[in-house]
C-alpha cells in the first residue's frame, strides 16, 4: 500500500504550510463534477473519473475518441461542433443543459460550462465540465430554501467557524442582540455580548464540537451594547456541523428572545420571595418583650432580600413617654442597623443608642411627620445630603455606592413610632411601588412588637424603680456583723420579680437578715413585696422568734390577692454568737466556716407564706467571728435547663474559694451563676460575723 506521509491530512486539519486535505462527502463530491478535455480536433485527450462515473466510459475507451461521436446522437452532431467551434474561436464560456448518450444508450441531461485553455506551446484546448442536471437543480432549491429559511426567519441563526468566530448572522440574530449581522463576522460571542457571561458559553460550544451532542435550551441572561442597564434573555441551541463525510466545519446557532417569559418568571419569584419574606417576618420578628431585639430581628429581616443595608430607628420622645412634636426637625434613636456586606455605609447610620438629630429637609423626617412612606428610587448628590444626617456621613454613603433610598413609617395603635430606613448599594435594582409596600408590610408587623416591646420596657421600668426604691441600704450601726447584698433584675426580655432583702438592725444588739421572694412579676409583685418588707420591718421590732414572725406574715400574705412568697427570717445574736432561723418554703442558706467546706444549713422548709395552717419551725445555729451566713432567692441557683442540686453543688463549689470581701463574693456569685438573658431577679445578701462585743 502508499503512504501519505507527506500529503495533508485526511481529517482535514491543516498542516504547518495552511494546506487542508478534504473527506469525502462535500458539495463537489455530491455534484460528481466530470472533467474532461478536448484538442482543438474535438478529441478527447484527459477523463476524469467523475467523467467515467457520469457517462460510463473507461478513460481507456473515451480518450483519442472524437467526443461529439463518442457523446452526441447524429441528430446534434451539427449542434455540438458549432458550439464547440465557437468556444474556440472566440475564447467565451458556454454553460448550459446538453443531451448527453451514455455508454448504455442512455440519454442524460447534463448541466455543462464550456471553456477554451491555452498550454504553454500556444495550443487550443476545451474544458468541459458537467454534472446531472437534476442533482444540480435539487442542491440549487435546496440552498435557496435554506437562505430563504435563514434570511426570514424571526429566529436569530448564526454559524460559527471551528475556533468560535462568526461566520454568517442572519437579520433576526442583528435585531436580538443590536449588532448589524456583518459586524458579527469574525468576532466571538463575547466582543459582540460582553454583559453575558461569554466564558460559560463557549465552554458549552467546545463541547458541542468535541462531541457533536446538540445543547437545547440553554438560557443566557444579560444586557446588549445598546441596552446595557436591563438584562434580557435568550434561548440558545447550539448543533455541531458535519458535511456528509463527518467532516466538522463548524457550530450552527438559534436563539429565540425570551426576555418576556424571564422577566414574569422573575416577578413571579419575586412575587414569591415576598410572601416568604413576610411569613418569615411572621415567625421572626417580635419573638420577645425586648426593644433592641425586636428592632434588630426586623432589620435583620429586611436585608439582603429588600435592601442591602437597613436601620430601625425611634422617636426619641416616643421612648421617653412625653409628648413630641408634629412638625419640624426630629430627634431619632436608632435601635438596630444590618447590612448585607461589609460596608462604610453602616459608619453612616446612627450607632445603635443613639440619638441624633435630624432637620426638617431630611426624608426620613419627612417619612416620620406625614407618617407616610417615602421612595427615592434614584439618588443623586442632593438627594444624598437629605439622606444622611451630615455632609461627612453623605460622604461615606456616596462611597458606598448607594444610589436609591426608602423609608417607611413604623406605626401602632395610630401613633408614629419610627421609621424602617433601607437603602440600596450593590443591589443595583432601584426601589420599585412593589418594594414600598413589601417594606409597609413589615414596618406594619413590626411596629406592633416594638410597640409592646416599649410599653413592657416602661411598665418594667416603672416596676423596677418602685423595687429598689422599697429595698434598703445596709445599715451603719451593725453590731459585729458584716453585711453585703445585691439585687440583680431579670433579662431585659422579662418582667421584674419580686424578690426582696432586708437588714434590720435591733435596740440590743442583735440584727434581722431576711431574703423573700414573692411568686409572680410585674407591678403587683413589687407591690406585694413592698408589703411584706413593711410588715416584717414592723414585726422584728416586737422581739418575737422567727417562726412567730413567719406566722403573721403567713397571715397577712393570705390577704393579699391571692400571692404567695417565700422566705428565710433569720436573727443574729453576736453576745450569744447564736443564729436563730426559720424558713417558709425557701432555699436553705449556707454556712461558710474557715477552714471547713460551706454546707447548706439543715432548716426545715415550711410552707410558702399565704398558704395558711401550717406551724413553722427554726433551728439555732452557732455563728463563730469570721463565719459567713449566704441567704438567697431561687433566681441565683434554679436554671431551666441544669437539676437544682447540680446547681446548689455549683454553689458550694464557688463559696469555698476565698475571697477578700463581702463585696467581692457577691460579685463573683452573681458573675459565675448568673446569665444576662436568665428569666427571673435574685436577691442575694452574705454576712460576716465579727468578734463578740464582750469578746
């Protein structure tokens, strides 16, 4: 067998010299072009296969043969020569349709061009070359359908060369993408698209033309030179081309506009992303009775899905209970900012705390007199300085890249209580009608909340002032006792308690140490726990024992709406260095000796006062100089997650660490069992015994 070593490729790729070899299977090959040359005597002197193949010769039968004897029937002999004579007198082409006999007998229609050459000794030739008639005329219609398909088709069509470069657009295609169809050619997908993401899609071509497995449907989205701001969409097929050898010339492309059908479906997961959105706010927002938290839970909402950064903000009359104005400028508290991002637009915001001062020309102060949304869906310079509160944070938010603003009004129970402010920034859509009312709805849902947060917040305050206006201050004229006490309120998120202490100094020397805790909260409980304190102050001074005390209190507690309390009544004595106590309900105190292990103190529990009926019983304890005496409420020791004698362990545990004083027992307690968010208020009192006074 030959070799082709030295030949081009049969693949048809080209070799280092630009030469391409084609397969078998292209347009000539379809035609069977035949060849075949005449001396000037009409002789045949070359025949090409094609020639043999069309008209069944052999070359060895066909040349030195008079063609016009060898091809024409005697009726056309005249014909063909004087055709053949004019060819090669007067050098012009004659193309046209010939009957041609076969070497069966046949007649063919044949389609000829007829041309005269000229060799290099200044001798005439003929050229004639010929194809089936009918074979030409279907490829003829079948091209002219084809540019008629690809002309007036309203589907874009384009065809891309092996290295993805355009090599035919038709009109469609230049009105989807804005680009006339000539200037498509020998450009790729991203210089004439260079909002769309071009990598991605010729990743997709390359594997179309390795594999020859067609892409259907693929989706592109982005903006076009002339319209660059607003996406549009496209369906994009992309077919592999083959010439009927399995030659790959290339990549044909269809794209059908579907920005219509992208755009609803945009809205309708817009649409979709809102009702989310709210019935997230629904679960979210107002989980507490506290004010900051319920403002960060709607701003925490708000971003990023409707804004890219977003602060709540309060009247700040409005969260001191007086009466505020109706017009003019405004002085704002800010409760909570989020962002989306890391930005400089947050230093812009108000620091959560607060209060900052706004002109009337500012749109939020706008938003908050007219209680009446207010929508700047483009910013410009101007519009930014009535945005911030200064020129130096207008500054930060022009660098941020803010460019549309929306406030609305937080309102409850009529009142105008803030403003929802959300602002726009990497998020480059503007703030649409649909914005303003998904953000409505929000500040609508959340102004309950923090309405309520900040009626709870004033009621608490209120609660809390009349509780530690009613607990004392630690006596100065103590006999040889020692005294520390710390009232800590519940979290923010819950109501005041009604724990209480006292420290009631006698006329002989002796002092009463009480810690009660009243069941329930609020304003009632304080009130209650007020009671009792007045009622044991006035009880103590009649020197009666502790259990007689813990019997009228038992007494008067069951008057007194229904409430029930706690509580040890314990009375030091420091000439006997006893301890008499007796306890209703409460937690046993501990004692801490130098030297020795704290021990809960044996008391019998008794009844909680209000119960009524049941006698109380007290134990005597000694009481040594330099012992301490630790009385509490549940609110130290009792958690809702941990066993109560794990904790009362954890307790013993922290007493047994020394420490320098009273005070600073009481700060470490309250610091290693408490949690800032933990649901109920301790009282806590430690006292120390000094030296007798005979001692």
């Amino acid at each position: 067998m030959g070799t082709t070593e030295g030949f081009p490729s049969a693949r048809g790729e080209p070799d280092r010299t630009g030469v391409r070899a084609s397969s078998r299977g292209g347009l000539m090959d379809v035609l069977a072009v035949a060849a075949l040359v005449l001396d000037a005597r009409g002789r045949i002197v070359l025949w090409s296969p094609q020639a043999e193949q069309l008209l069944g010769y052999t070359a060895e039968e066909a040349l030195g043969r008079f063609a016009a004897r060898l091809l024409v029937d005697e009726e056309r002999f005249d014909l063909v020569l004087g055709l053949f004579s004019q060819v090669m007198s007067s050098g012009e082409t004659w193309a046209g349709v010939f009957p041609v006999r076969h070497k069966d007998g046949t007649t063919r229609m044949l389609e000829f061009r007829n041309m005269r050459l000229l060799d290099d000794l200044g001798d005439l030739y003929a050229l004639g070359l010929a194809t089936e008639e009918s074979t030409l005329r279907q490829v003829e219609r079948d091209l002219a359908l084809s540019v008629r398909l690809v002309d007036q088709s309203p589907i874009g069509l384009a065809v891309f060369g092996a290295d993805l470069r355009y090599v035919a657009a038709n009109a469609a295609l230049e009105r989807l993408d804005g680009v006339r169809a000539g200037e498509h050619l020998g450009r790729r997908v991203g210089e004439i698209l260079p909002f769309v993401d071009a990598g991605a899609v010729e990743a997709e071509m390359r594997l179309v033309l390795e594999t020859g497995v067609p892409l259907l449907d693929r989706q592109v989205v982005g903006g076009i030179q002339a319209d660059p701001a607003d996406d549009h969409a496209w369906s994009v097929s992309l077919y592999r081309l083959d010439d009927s050898g399995g030659r790959v010339l290339g990549l044909a492309m269809s794209v059908i506009d579907v920005t219509d059908r992208h755009r609803a479906a945009a809205e309708a997961e817009q649409a979709r992303r809102r009702l989310a959105l709210v019935a997230d706010a629904s679960v979210r927002i107002g989980t507490t009775l506290d004010l900051e938290q319920t403002a960060r839970e709607l701003a925490d909402v708000a971003v990023p899905q409707l804004a890219d950064i977003a602060a709540v903000d309060l009247l700040d009359h409005v969260l001191e209970g007086r009466p505020g104005r109706s017009e003019g400028p405004a002085d704002i508290r800010a409760l909570a900012v989020a962002a989306a991002y890391p930005t400089v637009a947050v230093a812009a915001a108000d620091r959560p705390g607060e209060v900052a001062h706004y002109g009337a020309d500012r749109l939020v102060t706008h938003c908050l007199r007219t209680g009446r949304p207010v929508r700047e869906p483009h910013l410009d310079d101007q519009l930014l300085s009535r945005v911030a509160r200064d020129s130096h944070a207008a500054a930060l938010l022009v660098e941020a890249g803010v460019h549309s603003y929306l406030a609305v009004p937080l309102i409850a129970r009529g009142e105008v209580l803030g403003a929802l402010d959300l602002k726009r920034a990497r998020n480059r859509q503007p703030f649409t009608e649909d914005d303003t009312l998904l953000a409505c709805e929000l500040a609508a849902r959340a102004a309950v909340g923090i309405d309520n947060a900040r009626l709870y917040r004033r009621q608490r305050d209120t609660a809390l002032t009349l509780q530690r206006s009613m607990l004392p201050q630690t006596p100065s004229e103590l006999v040889a006792l020692e005294v520390a006490s710390r009232y800590q309120p519940a979290g923010s998120g819950a109501e005041v308690g009604g724990d209480w202490f006292d420290i009631i100094p006698l006329r002989d020397g002796r002092t009463v140490l009480v810690v009660g805790d009243v069941m329930g909260s609020g304003i009632n409980a304080a009130t209650t726990m007020g009671r009792l304190r007045t009622a044991t102050q006035t009880l103590s001074r009649l020197a009666m024992a502790p259990a007689e005390v813990l019997r009228h209190l038992d007494e008067i507690t069951a008057g007194l709406d229904s409430l029930i309390a706690t509580c040890v009544y314990a009375v030091y004595d420091p000439r006997r260095g006893k301890c008499c106590m007796a306890s209703a309900g409460h937690l046993p105190p501990v004692l801490v000796r130098p030297g020795d292990d704290p021990k809960l103190l044996d008391l019998p529990t008794g009844v909680p006062l209000g119960v009524g009926g049941i006698p109380f019983s007290e134990v005597t304890v000694d009481i040594a100089p330099g012992d301490r005496l630790v009385l509490y409420t549940d609110g130290l020791v009792e958690t809702r997650d941990d066993d109560l004698n794990t904790r009362l362990e954890l307790l013993l545990g922290l007493l047994r660490v020394p420490d320098g004083s009273l005070e600073e027992t009481c700060e470490r307690l309250l610091r290693e069992l408490r949690h800032p968010s933990d649901q109920d208020d301790v009282a806590l009192l430690v006292a120390c015994a000094g030296e007798s006074p005979g001692g």
